[in-house]
C-alpha cells in the first residue's frame, strides 16, 4: 500500500517541479538535475534500504536517497553503516480526502491569486504585492500533489497557509481530483494535522557525502 501511494505522490512531484524519472534495477529515481542533488532515488521496500544506501553512498555526484518508512530507526542505523548522511530525518508522508477539505478566506489585506500552467499555483499577496504565502498542486488521475507550501517569516501565524492549502484543494476538485498527497516537514505537521490530513508513514531523507 506505502508503494503504490508513493510511487502516486511522485508521479504528482515530478510534474509540479517538471522532471522526469526512470526505473534502475527495479528502483524508482528521479532526475532532480541540481547542483547539490543530481538524482534522488525513492525506496518504499525496508529490505531494499541497505542495498541501495551502498549504491547511492559511492556515486560520484551528489545524490540523495528517500524512505517511506514504519521503522524509521532501523533506516537510520541502515543508511548511516552505508555511508550516507541523514539530511531530514522527521519527514512524514500524509494524505487526506480533498472533498470536504476546509477553505478559508484569506485575512484582510490580503488577497489570493490562482494560476493553471497546468500546475496549479497559489499565491497570498499583500496590497503591495508581496509574495506572503504560496504553493503548489499537480493533479495526476485522481491525486493531488502539495509541493512548496511556504508563509514567508514575516506573515506567519495569520493562517495564512491554510488558505493557500485550502485554495488548492478547492481548485484540484475541480479537476477531479479526490486524494491529496504530500510530504510534510516537522514545521509543516501541525498545519496539515489541523487541516485534517493524516499520516501514512515516516520518511528518512539521506545524502551521500559528495559536495557539489
């Protein structure tokens, strides 16, 4: 069940983000083309995790590693004897019912902005046109991806990102999408935990240990 939703969450991130991805020996990598991470390979199978940790330790080029995970000690144990770095330890993969999700008016002074490219793009502005919060939606069949869910510092704690999660999956709906999917960081929990979604799994983030 965790392999089928990941493999739907990032059908959904490499469309919000316009990358592709291709099957090495079985395992899904995505062709992230950054300077600090050129591949990012996504495990969803715990008894594949030290064999590809190795793989992905001895790479030349900066490279990271992804695990859905119940048992996120042991991965961490797992990765760190292959050589690798835990870079986000915490993460959590959720997912929620778009249908009934909450909306939200955006508080005063504030006004909303929907974009399609096809991605769905929101935007909370101030009256002077300053990016307070925004946010992204890829919708694939029936999924709906969250990616860049950002409030920048000085328009926290105004629920502003609850209006930009809200639009979105307004506007998903739309396209008849029925499940949301994302990848939450620790400061993110609590937002999405209050708007209703809830956990599928843990999820360990390492790197190899190759600079750009």
């Amino acid at each position: 069940m965790i392999s089928d939703l990941v493999e739907r969450w990032h059908r959904g991130w490499i469309a919000a983000d316009g990358l592709t991805s291709e099957r090495r020996d079985g395992h899904l990598v995505v062709h992230v083309n950054r300077s600090r991470r050129q591949y990012e390979w996504i495990i969803t199978d715990e008894d594949d995790v030290t064999e590809v940790a190795k793989l992905v330790a001895t790479t030349a080029e900066p490279n990271w590693l992804s695990v859905a995970t119940d048992a996120p000690q042991k991965v961490f144990a797992e990765i760190e004897a292959a050589g690798m770095i835990v870079a986000r330890p915490d993460e959590t993969f959720m997912r929620r019912s778009l249908a009934d999700h909450p909306l939200f008016d955006s508080p005063a002074g504030y006004a909303v902005e929907v974009t399609r490219s096809p991605v769905i793009q929101v935007r909370v502005l101030t009256p002077d046109g300053e990016q307070a919060a925004s946010g992204l939606m890829a919708v694939v069949g029936e999924d709906a991806v969250a990616h860049r869910i950002e409030t920048s510092d000085a328009h926290r704690r105004r629920g502003l990102g609850s209006v930009v999660m809200g639009t979105l999956a307004r506007e998903a709906v739309k396209d008849a999408a029925l499940t949301g999917l994302l990848f939450s960081s620790t400061e993110g929990l609590h937002l999405y935990r209050r708007l209703g979604w809830e956990k599928i799994s843990d999820l360990v983030v390492a790197r190899n240990d190759v600079s750009a």
